[in-house]
C-alpha cells in the first residue's frame, strides 16, 4: 500500500507541474482593488493571467490573499531558500474556500504581514496536507477525498485529535506526531494578504 501510495504521489507531482498549478505575484492591492477581482477558483482558460484571489486561514481567521496573473502562469523567478509553507487542507467551514472547483480545499499560511514584524514573504512553497497511515489507523486524523488532479483521490486532512486545522500551529504539531504527511507539490505560490481585512 505504501508502495502504491508513493507511485501516486510521483505522478500526482508530475500532474500538477504539467498543469501549470503555480501562481504567480502580485504587488500588494488594497482592498478595493482585491474585492474587483475573480476567484482564482472561477478563472476559465480564456483568462488565465488575469489577476485573482482566494482566501487563506491564517491564526485560526479567514484573510484574502491576493495573485497576480491568475492560475496558469509558472514561477519563473530563482527560488529562495527559505520559502514559508502554503498548506492545502480539506475545507474546514461551508463553503469551502474553493468555492464550487471541482476539488474541495482550503489554505493554511503562517503570517499576515503585521503579524510578523515584517519578516514577511510573499513567496510561498505548496504542500497537501494528508492524513498518515498511522493518523487515519488510529482514528486521530479526520479526513476528506479528495482529487486534486484526474485519476488521482488523497485523504486531505480536516481534523487532528478533534482540532481544526486553520492554523499552522496544530498542523505542524500533527506532522511532528506522524499523525499528517505533508506532500511537496513542488509548487512555488506568490501572493499577498492584506491585513486587517
């Protein structure tokens, strides 16, 4: 099983690098500006590199991060180093922050930029968050399928011991437990949150 679920993984990876899944920057809108543009969620082909948003958790309260260019234009700058993570979880309120896509997410970041001292980035790396193995045997790890890509279904973490996963905290302590895996989708997300929204 944990063979298969590998070869899932790889090809889930190369999935979603073919389908150009990574977004890229914006300068930061005001929330005026934010409020006129489309959910990335609701973007069609015939306006890829329009600007979008979607919203993010952050500290346990809903914020709007805000891209660029829409969702299908790559990252073309050098990648740092220290990237913070942009989680992707199983939706954790009605509606989901996808909104009606196909499949159902939200997203977990660690900052705002007043929250931080202004060691803020906006340069974010992508990771699924799962349910482990041993998280869904044991019953701590609750969990939503879902698939990302085609052919391709992954138990996406909603819960871990009865706890909401809306901040990074509780989730990185879940990864440190064993109780969630994290998939790296190789995805570099450029975006910023207005705060005080």
């Amino acid at each position: 099983m944990i063979r298969q679920f590998r070869s899932t993984v790889r090809l889930l990876i190369a999935a979603i690098a073919v389908a150009g899944l990574v977004l890229v920057a914006v300068p930061t809108a005001g929330p005026v500006q934010a409020a006129g543009l489309t959910n990335c969620t609701e973007m069609s082909t015939s306006k890829p590199r329009s600007g979008c948003w979607e919203d993010v958790w952050v500290g346990g309260a809903e914020h709007r991060m805000v891209f660029a260019t829409g969702w299908g234009t790559q990252f073309k700058g050098k990648v740092p180093d220290d990237l913070d993570a942009f989680y992707v979880i199983a939706p954790q309120d009605e509606p989901p922050q996808s909104l009606a896509a196909s499949f159902r997410h939200d997203h977990v970041v660690r900052d705002i930029p007043t929250a931080n001292h202004s060691d803020y980035s906006t340069r974010l790396h992508g990771f699924f968050v799962l349910c482990s193995e041993s998280g869904i045997a044991s019953g701590a790890c609750v969990f939503e399928m879902n698939s990302p890509a085609p052919g391709f279904t992954l138990p996406f973490a909603k819960t871990v011991n009865g706890q909401a996963l809306t901040s990074v905290e509780p989730l990185e302590a879940a990864v440190g437990a064993g109780l969630i895996t994290l998939f790296d989708t190789g995805a570099v997300i450029v975006g910023s949150i207005q705060p005080n929204q």
